[in-house]
C-alpha cells in the first residue's frame, strides 16, 4: 500500500491543477464579459458627450446670432417683436392646456363622485337588507331562548313520578330547542360578519372616462382653442403668432420701427382683451356643440377627432348670431392642441 501513496498524491495534484486551469478560464470569460461591458458604456458615454457638444455649440451659435441681430439697428426692433409673439403663443398653450386639464379633473371627478354614490347606495341597501335579517333573527333567537328557559324549568320542576314516564321526552326537546338556539346564533353571527365586510369595504377604483366622456371634452378644448384663435384673428395676428413658434429669430423681417411698434401695440391690446374677456361658458357649450354635429372619428374607440371635420371656426356674438371661417387648429396643431386632447 505504501507504494501506491505517490500515485495517488500525484492524480490529487493531476486534479488541483485541472481545478485551477477550470477555474483560470472561468475567471478569463468573466474579465472579458466585464471589459465588454466597460468598452460599451465607454462609447455610450462618448456620444453623450457629442450630443452634448453638438446642442452646446447649436446654442452658442444661436446666441451669437441672437446677438448679432439686437446690434443690428434694422433688426433690433424684429427681434422684439419676435419673442412677443412668441410669448402670445406660449401664454396661449398655457391657458388651453390649463383648461384641458381642469376639465378632464372635473369630469373625472364627477364620474367618480357618481361611482362612489352609486357604490354607497349599494352598500346601504345591503346593509338595510342584513339589519331587517338581523332584526328577525335576533327576535326568533330571543324567543327560542325562552322556550329553552321555560323548558329546563319544567323539566327541573318534575317530580320523581313525572321524570320517570317524561324524562326521554324532556330531554329530546331541550336538545331539540339548544340545536335551534344554536343554529339562531350562529345565523347571527354570520350575518353580523357580512354587516362588518360591508363596513370594512374598500370602494372600488375609478372607472376612467368613457370615449364618449373624452370626445365631450376635446369637443370643449377644441371650442376653447378657437376662442383663442379668434382673440388674435384681427388683422392676420394670429397668423404671426403661429408663425412664431415655427420660424427662428432672424427668419421673418416685421418691417422697420414705426412697423414694429405699431405690432406691439397690437399684441398688447389683444392680450389685454384676452385676459379682461368675460364670462364666455355658455359661449363655449355652444360652440362645443356645433364642433360636435361635424365631428368625424376613424374608429369607434377613437376620441380625438379627425381634424378635417373639426376645422370650421364658429365665432358666436353676443346675440347669439353664429360665423364662420376655415381653419385647421387640430391639424396645425394651434396652441399645441395635439399634447392635451384626451386619447
């Protein structure tokens, strides 16, 4: 035996080395998984920065434009009313994505208010129900519970001779009368534990807003983008303000100062109309409704509308008269409609 000691310490040496070798790879498949990884983030992270670069140097680009045109004597003015204009329109988008979202809130909250009353009504007709069963029970218990008493007196009361002939009788109907005060009790509790699952309820999630919930509505946010549209349509204001939001500085040319200034009385006077209008409500139902009678949907599941059917501007004065004149709010996505309708 001790001639073989050697050959085996030998294959146990064979096998730590096989082991190591194993192992050796294992960790050499890691490292290359690993730097893999590290080369990949590493380009990730260097076209970050190229990114970065770019859009730094589009900026300063625009700002030395930017600048270029404010000392520029024939341009100053244009650039003024320029970022006028453009301050219209974002004002604009911020009062129709305001509405927009008040709106869905207060639909939402009136179907749901719906729902919870809807869902209380339910749970108080239950309850109504359980309280009548609860009444009832509780009387037949009561009355059981005194037959159970006046028949474990009589049976107490029994003398030697009457037990002797009765007791079996007696004893079958006091078992008889616990099994149904039993029965009366457990029927209570059962019912008692249906009251408090009633109590403990949790109230079910909000529905959402049906398609024809979300049509009613972009119906009232197209009709408030017209009411803007038509704050600014005197004299082709709007157009300018569109144009604005689509054209960079320098690009459009508003003529020289007295131009210009004349521009800026315009815009002011219109935004102060827009902030002091009155009470417009009723003036919007109306025109919501007549957007609805055009309104066409690709599907039925759609809720925004086509915008070739939306694309009448109804004006509605004072005395109700109605006028009209074309323009696409929907399709050239006037005061950036298309980011608040309900889809």
């Amino acid at each position: 035996m001790a001639s073989r000691q050697p050959i085996f310490g030998a294959a146990s040496e064979h096998g730590d080395d096989n082991e190591k070798l194993v192992e050796l790879f294992r960790n050499r498949a890691e490292l290359k998984k690993e730097f893999a990884a590290l080369n990949k983030e590493r380009y990730r992270l260097q076209q970050l920065v190229k990114e970065q670069q770019g859009a730094t140097a589009r900026i300063t680009q625009r700002l030395e434009h930017l600048e270029s045109l404010l000392v520029d004597p024939e341009w100053v003015n244009t650039v003024v009313v320029f970022y006028q204009l453009r301050a219209v329109n974002r004002r604009c988008q911020g009062k129709l994505a305001k509405f927009a979202e008040q709106l869905k809130q207060q639909r939402e909250k009136r179907v749901r208010d719906a729902q919870l009353r809807a869902w209380r009504d339910k749970c108080n007709t239950r309850r109504a129900t359980l309280d009548g069963k609860l009444d009832k029970h509780r009387e037949k218990l009561r009355l059981l519970e005194g037959e159970l008493q006046a028949e474990r007196r009589r049976a107490e009361s029994m003398s030697g001779f009457s037990r002797l002939f009765k007791a079996r009788t007696a004893s079958d109907e006091l078992a008889d009368l616990t099994a149904k005060v039993d029965a009366a009790r457990q029927a209570e509790e059962a019912l008692l534990e249906k009251v408090e699952a009633i109590e403990m309820a949790e109230p079910p999630d909000p529905p959402g807003l049906s398609i024809a919930e979300k049509r009613s509505i972009n119906f009232m946010i197209v009709a408030f983008a017209q009411q803007l549209y038509l704050q600014f349509k005197d004299r082709n204001l709007v157009a300018l303000v569109k144009e604005s939001s689509e054209k960079s500085v320098g690009a459009i040319n508003y003529g020289n100062k007295r131009d210009c200034d004349l521009l800026l009385e315009r815009i002011a006077e219109h935004v102060d109309s827009m902030e002091n209008a009155g009470d417009y409500a009723d003036v919007l139902k109306r025109r919501a409704e007549l957007i609805a009678e055009h309104a066409l949907f690709k599907d039925d599941d759609d809720a925004a509308p086509v915008a070739g059917t939306v694309a009448t501007v109804f004006g509605i004065n004072a005395n109700g008269v109605v006028t009209k004149l074309d323009a696409n709010l929907v399709g050239d996505n006037y005061w950036g409609i298309a980011t608040v309708l309900s889809r």
